[in-house]
C-alpha cells in the first residue's frame, strides 16, 4: 500500500472541491453524539466492505466465484448508516447485493469469502453463494436473487415481530428495480393496512442506485420520484443522500426510533450510485458513460468520509494509512482462507434443505 497516503491526500482535496457538507464535529456529528473512535469504527467498517468487494470482483475473474456476483462499491454508507441502529431482535433483509449486510452484522470476512467461493467453511457452508448469504444468528435473513421477492417476506416479519411483541424492527432492503414488481405493491398494501394498527414496524430502506441492471430509473417508471410511491399504501416517506454518511445516520437514527416506537412503517428512498458495474461479469456498461461514473466518483462516500476525518482533526492521513492497511490484511487473509477451505462434501447438498423427517 505504498501508494496510500497519496491516495488518501488526493481523495480529500477532491472532496473539498464536491459537496462535502458540515464537518463530523459540527453539526452533523455533535447532535448525533459521535466521538473520533465512532467516526474512525464508520471509516474501518466502510474501507472494509470496498476492499473485500475489490477483492471479490477481482476472486470472480480469476473463476474462483461461480454464480454471479453483485457489488456494494458507491453505497457503502447506506449499510453502514442504517446498521448502526440495529439492536438484537431486529431483522435485516435484502437482495443480492448483500455482502456488506453480513459483514457490518457479524458474519467474518473469512465465512463470507469462503461462501462467495463455495467452500463448505462459508456462511450457509457453500451453498448460498454470493446472492444469498444467510445469518439468522446475526439478524440476516437474507439475501435474495429474485428481484423483488424478499419484499413480502421483510413485510410478513415485521408483522411476525408485531405480533409477538418483540419490540424489534424489521430493515427491508431493496432497489430501484424492484419497486416495479408486483411483490412490492402487493406488500406495501398490506404493510400500510397493518400498519394503521401499529402491527408492521417495517422499514422499507429503497436504495435508488439510479439504475435497474443497465436500464436508468428515467427509461424504467414515469414517476421517477420513486419514494411517492410509497402515498398509494399511506405509508410516509422521505429521501436522503445516500453519499453522505452523516445524513444518512441521522435520517437512521430518527427513522429507525419512529418505526419501534409506533410499529408502523417508514419508507426512505436512498439517492445512491453504484460506482461498480452492475455485476462483475458487466464490463462493458453501455448504458452510462465514462464521464458519468467520473462525476459520482466526486461524491464517493469513503472520499466524502476522509475529507471530513481530515479536515475535523479526528484523524490525519497516517492513520487513515494504517486503518487501509490493517482491513487489507483482513481482507487478504479471507482471500487466502477461502482459497485454502476444503469443497463442501456432496451429502451436504440435502443437510439444512428439508425439515427433520420431510427428506423422503
């Protein structure tokens, strides 16, 4: 990592010339009672998924990750955000962009590398692969390769969470995409139906990272203001900036605490933008322009994150170094675990598939 503190320097000063909004020690992080160790716990865990997603797409191209694999590189700030306010008891569901989900939950970098590479020392032992990791112990359940389809299942737990008490709170990942599917209008009604008796404490978290695959939210819907879709089921909504990890982490903050408390649901359409090509096999994106991608690259979260670290003297450039440094050897150690598990054995394609006595 020679090259590092340079990097480093150069993604500050860019940053100071986009929108980088209030310093951590003005606004933005005193009213959200942030200290320096906080903030640089945010940097670590967000310098962690982009370097384990680099890692990932550079394992898929070299075929050591079969299936496909979709990256979380731009909207790393959203997990990070949202999950800060996660408690036990909650439930996180999402779709198949889901390996920061894991991560920021508990699942280790090793588990989840091995899974993406389906190695029986992954996450659900080398069978889920990289769209459908599963962490039950943590608060994931799941990831999802059907494109919508885990919409109804985040609405019917939060309801499950309702009715039995628990005081939790369901966090419903989806895409621009899916808000087209017949699963999500299905669901949001009767999300917005329960919910008038406080039995749906679901927040539906719409990460609008401007494109469905190669299809621009424009050429996809006539109403681009995606969130206003959310009015047919009486369900409110807001939108954040899903670059910026302070907004995001007060919209969580105050969003999150509203849906325990009324378990009704909230609806918050996150303005993100995947940095990354839709999937790692989608090299040529036709769809945008390089121009485009260079323009988001000056609003890039961990960028936005260094110039204000930097700028709020909670950190200077050499332990931002030292922070890269630390999660690259993290991230290389999951790479070389993965690379080393044993193949899953073939009587484990039937263990955890059917119910105890159902396998006949």
């Amino acid at each position: 990592m020679a090259t590092t503190r340079n990097r480093t320097a150069k993604a500050a000063a860019e940053a100071r010339e986009g929108d980088v909004g209030p310093a951590p020690n003005g606004a933005a992080g005193a009213d959200l009672g942030l200290d320096a160790e906080t903030l640089l716990r945010f940097y670590r865990e967000m310098t962690l998924i982009r370097l384990f997603e680099e890692a990932a797409q550079r394992g898929f191209r070299q075929g050591k990750i079969g299936g496909y694999l979709h990256l979380y590189i731009g909207q790393e700030a959203v997990a990070v955000g949202f999950l800060h306010e996660y408690r036990t008891g909650d439930h996180v569901i999402t779709a198949y962009r889901d390996h920061a989900h894991a991560l920021l939950l508990g699942s280790t970098p090793r588990e989840v590398m091995a899974e993406l590479f389906g190695k029986g020392t992954g996450l659900v032992k080398g069978k889920g692969g990289s769209m459908h990791l599963f962490d039950v112990e943590n608060g994931l359940y799941g990831g999802y390769g059907i494109v919508g389809g885990h919409i109804p299942l985040g609405v019917g737990m939060a309801y499950a969470q309702a009715y039995q008490q628990t005081g939790g709170v369901t966090q419903l990942y989806f895409g621009d995409g899916a808000i087209h599917n017949a699963a999500f209008h299905e669901a949001a009604n009767l999300s917005g139906l329960w919910g008038r008796d406080g039995l749906n404490p679901c927040l539906f978290i719409l990460e609008n990272n401007q494109y469905g695959m190669g299809t621009s939210v424009e050429r996809a819907t006539a109403m681009t203001d995606l969130s206003a879709k959310f009015d047919s089921y009486a369900i409110e909504h807001e939108d954040v900036d899903g670059m910026d990890l302070f907004a995001v982490l007060e919209c969580a903050k105050r969003t999150v605490a509203r849906v325990r408390e009324s378990g009704r649901p909230y609806a918050v359409e996150v303005q993100t933008y995947r940095l990354s090509p839709h999937g790692a096999a989608d090299f040529l994106e036709r769809y945008r322009s390089k121009d485009e991608i260079a323009e988001a690259r000056k609003r890039d979260p961990i960028n936005l994150l260094e110039a204000r670290l930097l700028e709020a003297d909670v950190a200077d450039e050499a332990t931002l170094t030292a922070i890269r440094d630390e999660v690259k050897a993290v991230v290389e150690d999951a790479v070389t675990f993965a690379d080393e598990s044993p193949e899953p054995p073939l009587e484990e394609l039937a263990t955890d598939v059917y119910a105890d006595g159902a396998a006949s």
